[in-house]
C-alpha cells in the first residue's frame, strides 16, 4: 500500500476552468488500489478523472482526453514514467505533472524534473498533500487568471502575458512549462533584484522541496535556454546570493 488513507483530503473552494467546466486530471500508475483513491479524493474537488496503469495507455488517454494535469508514477510496467512526459512534451504537451516518486530517492525526483515535470510527491504520501499539490499546479497554469488591470510584464524585449501565459523575446514566442512560466514571472516581477533560491522555492513552489535547492539551479538552467539562447543574457547569477534578471 502506498498511500496514507487516514488524512481526509481538505474540500477548499472548488477550482474550475474559466468557461465553468470541470479540471481534468489524468492518473497514471500500476496498484488499482492507489489510482481509485486517488481518483474518488479527486472527483471529490469536483474534478473529472480518468486513469491508467500504464505508460502506453496513458499516452494513448492524454491524447484523448486532454487532461489539464497528470498525476504520474515513474515506475510502470512497460515504458517508465519519465519516458511518458519525454513523448508528451515533444507533441507539444506542457500540461503540468505530477511525479509520484519512491521514498527517499532522490535520483528519481531529480530525473523526473529534468524530464520536465513540474513537482513531486514521494510514497507513502497522504492524498491531501496529492491535492494540495495540484491545486497549486493548476493554479498555476494556463487556468490561472491575473488580477492585474494590464496582464503584460515586459523587461527590455522580454514580454510575459499573466492571461494568455504567452512569452515573447524580441517578437519570438518562448513555450514554457506551468513551473517555468512561474518562475519567469517571479523574476520579471522583480527585475535588477537578487532573488535567493528560498526566496523561489517559497514562491514557485510555496513549500521548500525538502530542502533540495537544486530543483531552482535546474529549472534556472531551464529557463536560460529556452530565453537567453543565441541572445545577450539576461538571467544572471550572483554568486553565493541567487539569481537576477535584467538587462546587461
């Protein structure tokens, strides 16, 4: 068993797509019994939820059904988890993920990051913390909607839209990731200042990640190749302090 049943998932305010349908969320992973409490905690926030057991299938249903986000165990029994995010980003898939990792190994959680995965939850875990985790993933993807009465964020050619979660440098648009796109904002929102990886950790994803702060220096090397390649640089370094954005 994998799952710690004795916490009941917290029912906050129901999250819903802008046009008033339900989220989708995609289950992926081979104990029937882990996938069916995880999809009854899900429908219990009012959410539509398919699941697979495994990694072909789950490809096979993504494309189907378009999931908003996937909750996805790394080890399955034909193609591994991580192969499944490869092939769903390189169609073109930045939905948001949700990596389901064995206890304490850390190998898995880096591995999965670097596939493109947005964060991750270790078993035994408890199904509120699965839910906690993608209420804060969704929130942060493209169902996100800004308050702000002009939803661009612009630093020198650098152009971040909190609506439409589009990304434009010097008129070329940048695909980001939900994380990614989070972190780009996090900067731009504070340009020329020296932002610590606690700093980011608490605000892209508002816990510490166990301490591990080498997701930050992964998804900043993420993200330097996605804005700054061929380009004058603009995310810098400031060694021993963080990280910065601005114009050299």
């Amino acid at each position: 068993m994998s799952t710690r049943t004795n916490e009941q998932p917290t029912h906050g305010p129901r999250l819903r797509k802008a046009d008033g349908s339900p989220i989708r969320v995609l289950v992926v992973d081979d104990e029937p019994t882990l996938t069916d409490l995880l999809s009854m905690a899900l429908r219990y926030e009012g959410w539509e939820v398919r699941t697979a057991g495994e990694g072909r299938a789950a490809l096979t249903l993504a494309r189907e059904f378009r999931p908003d986000a996937i909750v996805l165990d790394i080890m399955l029994p034909d193609i591994d988890g991580l192969q499944v995010l490869q092939r769903l980003r390189a169609d073109g898939y930045q939905t948001p993920v949700l990596f389901l990792t064995a206890k304490d190994s850390l190998d898995d959680r880096i591995a999965g990051l670097t596939a493109g995965g947005d964060d991750y939850v270790t078993k035994p875990f408890s199904l509120e913390e699965v839910v906690a985790r993608l209420r804060g993933l969704i929130r942060r993807s493209t169902m996100a909607v800004s308050d702000s009465s002009d939803p661009r964020i612009t630093v020198g050619d650098l152009t971040l839209d909190e609506d439409s979660y589009e990304v434009f440098r010097a008129g070329e648009q940048i695909e980001l990731t939900a994380t990614e796109f989070e972190l780009l904002r996090f900067l731009m929102r504070n340009p020329r200042r020296v932002l610590s990886k606690a700093q980011i950790l608490d605000r892209v994803w508002s816990y510490d990640f166990g301490g591990k702060s080498s997701v930050v220096e992964i998804y900043i090397s993420y993200l330097r190749k996605k804005v700054d390649a061929g380009r004058e640089p603009m995310i810098h370094t400031v060694r021993g302090a963080g990280y910065m954005l601005k114009i050299a």
